[in-house]
C-alpha cells in the first residue's frame, strides 16, 4: 500500500501525532538504509559477481530485528489501554 494512502487512512483514526510520526520513522528507517546502501554499490553488485555479502546480511538482520521491536513496542502501547 503506498504511503501516501496509509497517511491519508491514519489521518481518520484516533492515533495521535507521537505514535504516528515514531512508527513512520521506525518503520521507515530500515529500508530506507537498505535502499541507499544497494543504490550506492549498485554498480558494484552489477560489475562483480557478488553472492550473499556478510555487510549486506548484516544490514537486513538488523533492519528486520529493528522493524520487529518497534512493531512489538508500538503493538504493547497501542493495546495497552
């Protein structure tokens, strides 16, 4: 789902402005590091024969280890009422 749209949804609902904006760059932030750091070696990756990088690994670990504790956090507040 674009981005755009889930904004617009969000925007009906009773989620305030601090959970909203915490879990937009909690979520956000992993896969735009992703994103950068493909883009910025592309033409590395593309010119070499590049298997499985221990970097690139390590980069998706962590990305995915963030995104689920923040989504545990966010899950916890959010039904804790």
């Amino acid at each position: 789902m674009p981005t755009a749209a889930i904004n617009y949804l969000l925007g009906l609902t009773s989620v305030s402005s601090n959970v909203f904006l915490w879990a937009t760059f909690a979520f956000l932030l992993p896969p735009s590091l992703f994103y950068a750091y493909i883009g910025e070696n592309m033409n590395t990756l593309l010119s070499e024969q590049v298997t499985d990088s221990d970097y690139i690994k390590a980069i998706i670990i962590i990305s995915c280890a963030v995104t689920i504790i923040a989504g545990l956090k966010l899950f916890n507040k959010i039904y804790k009422k």
